[in-house]
C-alpha cells in the first residue's frame, strides 16, 4: 500500500515559517483594544449601522487573518524545499541508492578535452548524492575493487558518502562489473521492504567490459528496483598498448657468450581506434639506473596488431636481476610493461648419479653421466660448474644455489630426497629425470609421480623396440626448444632410437619430442610459480639411442637447462588487481615491498597487488628473498567504444535498465513542490492586498455614511 508523504530538505525554514504566524495574529489582538467611548449627537445612527455590518466584519477580519498567517507558513514551507515522495505505508525511511562508478583502468584516461572519465563519473555521483532525499541510505560500489577503501559502505550521512567519493581516484585494475551487482543483489535481497536505485556510471569502452562476456540472468529483475545507467561514450580514442614483452633469455651467463640472448626481447603491440592511421610509435626500454634503448614502430593505415623486436639495456656489469620498464607512447599503465631479465656469473647443476670407482674404464657408450656432463660443459671456457652426487645420499644442502638438476639414477632416490627436489622446483629449479640405463625394471615412478604431483602413467619395464625409430618436434607455445627449433628438423635427421621407457604423460604435460610411432620422447611440466621438469624417456647410452653421439646432444641439453630455467622465471610475474591469495602458487610468507614503499603483508589475503613495477619479496626475517614483475592486465586498458544499443542488450541480461542522460535526474521517486508554493503565496499577496484595500474602515465608513444620510434624509 502506498502513501504520500512530504519530506523537507531544511525543515527548520519550515519551523521558522510557522513561529511566524504570530505576527499577525498579535497584530490582530491589539487592534481589538477597547478605546474609551466618546458621545456626540448622531452616535446613535452610527451605532444602529455597525450592528447590521457587524457579522460581515468580523468574517472580513477572520479572512485577512487567515490569509496574512498562510503567508509565512507557505514561505517558510518553499525555503525548507519540499518533495512530494510516495512511500510505502510500511517503510520507515528512504529508499536506498547504489552507485556503482567506474573507477576502471580506462576511466583514469584523458579524452580529447584533458578531461578523465573518471572526473565525469565522480562530479556526477555527487550531484545524484546533492539531489537525494534526506532520508535515503546511499553507498557507493567501485567496478574496480583493487583497494577496498574505495568501497562506500551505505549509509544515511551524505555528506560522508561525498567525501569519500571526492577521495576515490581511477586505479590501474580490471572493471568486474558482475561482481558488483551480486553485490548490490545481495544488498536488495537482504531488504526487499524499501525500494531500490541501481545508478551505473561508466563509459562502457571494452576496458570496462566486454558485452561478449555474458552477466547473470535477471540479477537485478525485480520490480523493487530502478535500474539506471549512464550513456556509453561515443569519442574515440586512438592509443597503442603492450600486451607483452618477452625476453628471448630470461637468464643468461655473463661470461658465456650468450648474454646477447639476454638483451633481445619480442614486444606485441595492439592499436585502439577506429580509423587506425598510419602513424609511428616511439618504444622506449629503460632501467632504474637511466640505461636506455629506443626504436621506432612504423604502423601501416589499418594495421592493428603488431610484433617487434627490441633491444633491452641488459648490462653484463653485475651480476643479479635486472629491472626494465618497456614503454609506448604516453607511459599510460596499459602503455608500460616491467620485465625481469637475470644475469649470473656461473650456473651450478649438480648430477645425481653414483659415483663409481674406475669410471675410467667404463665404455663411454655405457657411460651416460659422462655424455650429460659433456653435454653441459662442451667447452672450459663456458661458466657452467658441475658436480656429481650419490642419490642415496641427498641432503637438503646439497641443492643450496643450485640452479638445475639431472637425476640419473631416480630409482636409487628415498622419499625424502623426492620431497626436497620437490621443494627445489617449487621454488624455480629446474630438474631433467632420465630412466637409469642399467634397469629394466622401473618401480620408481610411483614415488616421481607423488613428490611432484604427477598424473604420468608409466611402462614398468623398458621396451625394445622392433627396429629403431627416429624422432619428431611437436611445435608448442613456451617450449624449452623455441631458441632451437628452426634448426631441429636438420638435426632430428640422424637420431634414432632403440629402447625407451614407454609412457603417457596425460593432459597437463607438452611433449616436446615423439618417436615416429608416437612414443613420447622428452616430455616438459611447468606450472605457473614454480620451476620446470623433463622427462627423458631414453637413457643418454648408445644401447639405447645415437642422441649422445650426435650434434643434437649438446644444443639439446643446454636449451633443456636455459629454456627451462627461463621458463621457471618467467612464470613468477604477478598480476595487478589480484589478490595476494590468488598468487598464492608465488607467495608464501613474508612481504612484498614496493619502489615507493608500499608494502603488503603475504598474511593478508584480500591484500591486492594494487600497482605495476617490480616489487621486492622479503622472507619472514625481513631478507630479500627475490624480485617479482607486476603488469596491468593490457586488455582492461582496450578504449575502443561499445554502441548503445549492444550495451542495452548486454545489461538487460540482469533486468529492465534505463538509459538516463547527464541532464536528467535520476531520482523519479520525488517531486519537488517549491515552485508551486512560491506561485500560491505570491496569489496570497495579491489577494490579501485587494482585500485589505476592499475591507479598508474608511471604505467602509463613506459607504456607511451614505446609507446613513439617506435614512436621515
């Protein structure tokens, strides 16, 4: 059941206004004074005339009164602002507005004009906060939650609500427009007996959302609820993004002769806009310590993505991680790009392997340690430093600064030594198990597939094949052996092989390399935040495959050490608007610590990577135990425009949405009743001027005094 209610903006004016009907009503009593009565020869006529006038008199000045009292009632009711509103006969108070305002990555953008999205959105969030009714609860819901400080809780204090706005600015994380609303859907599910307001403020460019993303049905369908939103932008704004920058070698040797490797990156533009104009594009690489490189990007009319080489100013003076800020254009977030590229004085990879005496006298066909080291030391110069150690004898400061390791006797492995290569490769290591040449039977994959959480499904005995097959490259993205794989297909020509340990590494594994009948040869694992893992199914000997003999060995066992080392690195990049808890697979305990000081606390997990850059992890004793990139996700910075209608379409998915320009009020649950009361109390004047003049005593007593002579007469 509804009712009208009228509700005061200033209902003091009003209060004054009414006091106010005192004046007259004082004037009206002194007036009635009695006066000493005075005889004269014709009182008697006079007398006789009033008292068949008396009663129209006193209904005169009832009238007047009446009058001269609504006059500062009605003005005191137009100062207060009143708003004629129709309420529930239930509901105890306002209704309760929801702004949801874009707060987004491409919201901080300027348009043509200078002017931010996000300057529109807040400067009309506070004129529909000014416009609101006094008792109306209001709270503000950001689509980009990076902070939760930005969140305005709902309450009936405007004026803290309007401070809180004015200290919201746009930050550098994705719009999650459904998250929003489930939010105000819960808030409306919770109290059903007030209506509600949904105000959606944004621009709706791809950034803020993409209409091919489907919402959830009928979120927001309820007949209880107004939904409103503000018009999609219709200027475009041409811009160049960076959607990733990979180094070629996330980790080169110093003194290797492949620290080039280091320097060289592939950076993947993409272009926003509608008439995509020839142009160019200044790419622009730079360290902390002011070390530069730059190159031009020529685009061609119509062109929208692109793929370019650039140097990076990877210094081989020191050793350590390297911090590169790539940029493009107007150092926008989604402009910038932080990579990390590590340079080390020398690699250190132990060989699990048992130490045999007379090793000398073992054929080197036979000898598959021989053939690994080889491999991994083709030359004395190469800063690579390797030691054997015994499998049964692993202890956890074994693999202290270790950066790879090869196990080639897996079956002389205890649980425990399982469990801290484990630890190993979570923490970025990289580890290449091979079957040990001198079994046939394999019944320690079992404990492989447990220490590292493997789904593998192996043959328990090593397999002869009929007659020896060669190899073939399957080509994947992030491969150990892209730096390589132009040349594999020359160098797989005279690899053969003759027994291998069959097995299917399932779905969550690439294979990198199959015999022609499909039997997986070397098999890579790598999971986001942790290291890499190989799997070899031939035993480096002859009695088992040519590979040890040929020119593939070498350049296959360095590109397995450094791809996958770079790989392991190139994993651990952390995402700006997630939380702490959804990069749990990187951070344990401890602390991350920006350049500007800002720190978040691992302890914390709605804590949110709130800013891009490289940012330092500091372990529980407050050491620094690494460094991690932070990158916006490029595409929440897409400022291409959506048509209205498409977004029509897409919000009706979660009710009846109303398009509402800037200069239309949003709140149709009220109506403003000043202007009315202003035209009623100027009539009243008028009226009360005539009447005061009609009912005058002297107009009066000249009309009197005729009737009285002509009686007389």
């Amino acid at each position: 059941m509804m009712v009208i209610s009228l509700i005061l903006i200033a209902p003091w004016l009003a209060i004054l206004g009414a006091s106010c009907i005192a004046v007259p009503i004082l004037i009206h009593l002194l007036s009635r004074r009695r006066r000493p009565p005075i005889d004269w020869a014709a009182m008697r006529f006079v007398i006789e005339a009033w008292k068949t006038r008396r009663r129209r008199l006193q209904i005169q000045n009832i009238l007047l009164l009446c009058i001269r009292c609504l006059i500062p009632i009605l003005l005191g009711l137009a100062l207060a602002q009143p708003i004629l509103s129709g309420r529930s006969i239930f509901t105890s108070s306002g209704k309760m507005i929801h702004i949801i305002i874009d707060n987004s990555m491409v919201s901080g953008y300027p348009d043509d004009s200078g002017e931010a999205a996000f300057e529109r959105h807040r400067s009309r969030a506070l004129d529909i906060i000014d416009r609101a009714q006094q008792g109306d609860e209001i709270g503000v819901i950001p689509l980009s939650m990076i902070d939760q400080r930005h969140s305005i809780p709902h309450q009936r204090d405007h004026s803290m609500v309007m401070s809180g706005i004015r200290k919201m600015q746009p930050t550098a994380g994705q719009a999650d427009l459904e998250r929003a609303l489930r939010e105000v859907s819960r808030i409306v599910s919770g109290d059903q007996s007030r209506p509600h307001q949904v105000i959606l403020l944004s621009d709706f460019r791809e950034g803020s959302g993409r209409i091919d993303e489907a919402l959830p049905s009928d979120l927001l369908a309820s007949k209880n609820v107004q939904l409103d939103y503000s018009p999609p932008s219709t200027d475009v704004v041409e811009q160049t993004r960076i959607m990733d920058v990979t180094p070629l070698r996330r980790l080169a040797l110093r003194d290797g002769g492949v620290e080039s490797l280091a320097s060289q990156s592939l950076v993947h533009l993409e272009r926003d806009g509608e008439q995509l104009p020839a142009t160019t594009n200044t790419l622009k690489a730079t360290t902390p310590d002011g070390a530069t490189t730059s190159r031009q990007v020529n685009w061609d009319a119509g062109s929208r993505t692109m793929i370019v080489d650039l140097l990076l100013p990877v210094t081989t003076g020191e050793t350590g991680d390297s911090s590169i800020k790539v940029t493009v254009g107007e150092d926008l977030p989604a402009q910038q790009h932080h990579v990390l590229v590590e340079l080390q004085d020398v690699l250190r990879i132990i060989i699990l392997d048992r130490d045999r005496l007379g090793r000398d006298s073992l054929p080197i066909e036979l000898d598959s340690s021989n053939w690994i080291q080889r491999a991994l030391q083709p030359s004395d110069e190469l800063p690579i430093d390797v030691r054997r150690v015994d499998p049964a004898s692993l202890v956890e400061g074994d693999l202290m600064d270790i950066d790879a390791v090869f196990i080639l006797r897996p079956d002389l492995l205890e649980v425990d030594g399982w469990d801290l290569l484990s630890i190993f490769q979570d923490d970025g290591g990289l580890i290449m198990v091979l079957p040990p040449g001198e079994r046939n039977i394999h019944n320690w994959t079992d404990r492989m597939n447990m220490a590292f959480d493997l789904d593998w499904r192996f043959d328990q005995e090593t397999k002869d094949l009929d007659a020896k097959e060669g190899l073939e490259f399957s080509e994947t993205d992030d491969s150990v052996l892209a730096i390589i794989s132009p040349e594999l297909p020359t160098l797989l020509e005279p690899i053969d092989v003759s027994r291998i340990l069959g097995m299917d590494p399932g779905m969550d594994s690439t294979t990198l390399l199959r015999t022609d009948s499909g039997i997986p040869f070397l098999v890579m694992n790598s999971n986001p935040g942790s290291g890499t893992l190989l799997f070899m199914a031939s035993s480096p000997r002859l009695d088992w495959t040519n590979l040890p003999a040929k020119p593939l060995m070498v350049p296959l066992i360095q590109e397995s050490l450094r791809g996958g080392l770079h790989l392991g690195r190139d994993q651990q990049d952390l995402m700006v608007g997630l939380s702490v808890e959804a990069h749990d697979h990187l951070l344990k305990s401890g602390e991350l610590r920006h350049p500007d000081g800002t720190s978040i606390f691992l302890s914390d997990v709605n804590g949110m990577i709130d800013r891009p850059g490289t940012w330092s992890f500091l372990g529980s004793n407050g050491l620094r135990k690494g460094r991690y990139t932070a990158n916006v996700d490029p595409s929440s910075g897409d400022m291409d425009i959506q048509t209205q209608d498409a977004v029509d379409t897409w919000l009706s998915e979660t009710g009846e949405w109303t398009l509402v320009n800037e200069s239309e009020s949003t709140d149709e649950a009220g109506y403003s009743l000043v202007w009315l009361l202003l035209g009623i109390l100027a009539a009243l004047v008028l009226v009360e001027s005539f009447l005061s003049r009609l009912f005058s005593p002297s107009v009066g007593i000249s009309k009197g005094s005729t009737t009285v002579m002509g009686t007389a007469s």
